[in-house]
C-alpha cells in the first residue's frame, strides 16, 4: 500500500491580501514625496511635516474598514510602497497586533 506523504505546513502562513491585518494602517507615514495623495487624507504634525491623516481609532483615514485595504492605493505615501507585504517589518508589525485588541 502506498502511503500518503506528509506535508509540513508553515507555522506562519504567507501574508496575502486575504490575510492582511492592514497593521501598517496603524503607523504614522511622513509624506516625504509627492505622489498625489488627495488633499482630504493629509495631516500636519506637531512639527509641521506633512502626514497621512489618522482618524481618532487610530486607523489611516484612506483605509477601507469593511475590505481593509487601501482607498488610494494607486497614489499611496513613498513609505507605504516600501513597506511590504510579509516583509521582516510586516511581520513585526503583525505580531503586535495580537494584543492590540484585547
């Protein structure tokens, strides 16, 4: 009889857009170029730069609370392109967010 083989799956699935958390949503972003963030989503800070507006849950105002993801992703903060998806940062980030709810 031929036995099944055993398929080790990850501890930690791959992050996807399906398991995304939006963790980065929480993180204050400096607009540091130009991308064409709409003017509704940008925010000063006590210094005076300019950042991504956060609304009083904490979350970034151009996030989509029912899909969880990004309402200008196409025009999206130089910072929010370089973070990605299932990076080492990502991860962190993911990490803290088990106990951000309790």
């Amino acid at each position: 009889m031929k036995q099944i083989p055993v398929t080790q799956l990850p501890v930690e699935p791959a992050v996807s857009c399906s398991n995304c958390a939006a963790c980065c949503c929480q993180l204050e972003v400096m607009l540091i170029t130009d991308t064409g963030v709409p003017q509704r989503f940008i925010d000063t800070d006590d210094w005076g730069g300019e950042v991504m507006l956060r609304l009083d849950d904490g979350w970034c105002a151009a996030l989509d609370r029912d899909s969880m993801r990004c309402t200008i992703y196409e025009v999206r903060p130089l910072i929010c392109r370089e973070f990605e998806t299932g990076s080492p940062e990502c991860l962190d980030e993911r990490k803290g967010m088990g106990t951000i709810y309790r």
